[in-house]
C-alpha cells in the first residue's frame, strides 16, 4: 500500500531525511518554468512540489498542477484561500493562520473550502501557518490583514505552534513571506523544533544552499525555496548536492 504524503514525509523525518520543497505561484507559472525543470534539472528535481499563492488572479492552478505532477513528484497544494483546490494534487495543507486574530483565516475560509477538500479526496494535512516578521511587508501579511510575529520573539513562536498542537494539527509552517528580507531566524526554528514532534517546514526568503542547510541544521524537516530557483541556476544542482550527502 503507498504511504498518504503525510506519513511519507513523517517517515523520512524518523529516518532524519530532510526534505526539499518547491512552492510554486500559479500566478506566475509559464511554459519558461515549467522547461526549465523538465528539460534543464531534470536530474536535480527537489522531494516535493508545493502550489499556491497569495492571490491567483489566474485560472491556471490545474494545469499548473497536472505540468508539475509529470515530472513525476508529489504535488502538494498550498492554497491562499478556499479557491485554491483542485484534485489532481496528491494532497493538500489544510491551514489555520495561528499567528494572526482575524477568523477570516482562522477558520473562515477553512469552512469554506471544507465541502470542496472533502468531495475532491485529496488527502488533507492539518498544519498551522505560522508568519514571522522578516524586515519588509509582505503578500500574505496584506491580504490575511493580519500581524506577523516579531522576528525576535522566539517564545511566542514556541507557545503558537504548542497552541496548534494541542488543538490537533499534524504540522507547522514557520513563513517569513515571498521577498522576505531576512529568513525565519535559525534561533526560532531551533526552538519550535525542540518543542514538537510534528512536521515542521519552513521558508520565505531562502535563497541559498547555505541557507537551506541552516534551517535543516537548527531542526527544519521540510525547507520549502520560492523564486530564488529561477534567479539562480544553479540552486537546484547545488540542492541535489546537498540532498544527495544528507
């Protein structure tokens, strides 16, 4: 029997595998991308693919997902609000922002979405979003209308993500944010890590092998890079590298 994506990605945790991610904007998703990973990394493809955005002003999330499923990785989809649900992903993060107060997005466009997950099958994976303050504003700060929490405050990233766990979900998602300016502080993710057995990813503004292995080395079981793929061509290799000795 296969493994749901979610004890997939828990089994590698026990094994101390850690796990590469792409999130890809279907806002900005072209054929440009999409050969650039077919033809061009190929053979440095990451462990999974998460889809989403903060705005999708386009219809482009299926096939977005169906391109990104023939490169034969899980296809996770990551959604921005209850629109974002198709089910030809493998799964889906079915979040709560934890970090803000507005219950639009604490559980409203959750109650919005529920029939669609449920009817669609896709497997659907608990996870409270969790968004840092990372020196600029950013997309999901303005449309979540919601406050991060300061970069510093490393206790209160700590008590959210136990608030989360005792409510019941399965995984957390430390967000500094698309062009965030700085990442989430290796020192907050070293002590969400030491305070929960759960999945833990992390990402906005990963841009570097360096950076990748800084928050795998302070306890991220999932790193999840934006944009910076495209801006650098060699990251995938250089990820593959790293993926290939860990």
């Amino acid at each position: 029997m296969q493994l749901s994506i979610e004890n997939w990605l828990l089994k590698r945790k026990s094994m101390l595998k850690k796990t590469i991610a792409i999130l890809i904007d279907p806002d900005k998703w072209s054929n440009e991308v999409f050969f650039f990973l077919k033809n061009g990394n190929k053979n440095h493809l990451p462990d999974i693919f998460l889809v989403g955005g903060s705005l999708l002003s386009t219809n482009h999330l299926e096939q977005t997902v169906k391109d990104i499923k023939s490169l034969g990785k899980p296809v996770v989809l990551f959604p921005g609000n209850s629109m974002q649900v198709t089910k030809e992903a493998d799964a889906i993060l079915f979040m709560s922002l934890i970090s803000g107060r507005n219950p639009e997005f604490l559980i409203g466009q959750q109650v919005h979405a529920a029939h669609h997950v449920k009817e669609s099958n896709l497997e659907a994976i608990p996870l409270g979003y969790v968004l840092i303050d990372t020196g600029v504003p950013t997309s999901v700060q303005y449309m979540s209308n919601t406050q991060p929490i300061p970069y510093s405050k490393d206790d209160i990233a700590i008590s959210t993500v136990m608030a989360g766990e005792l409510l019941g979900m399965r995984a957390f998602y430390l967000e500094g944010g698309s062009g965030a300016s700085r990442t989430v502080s290796n020192s907050m993710v070293k002590g969400v890590s030491s305070k929960t057995n759960s999945l833990l990813f992390v990402g906005g503004g990963i841009r570097t092998k360096e950076e990748v292995l800084e928050k795998f080395d302070a306890g991220a079981d999932i790193v999840v890079i934006g944009s910076a793929f495209e801006k650098n061509e060699d990251l995938l290799a250089e990820l593959y590298e790293l993926k290939s000795t860990n």
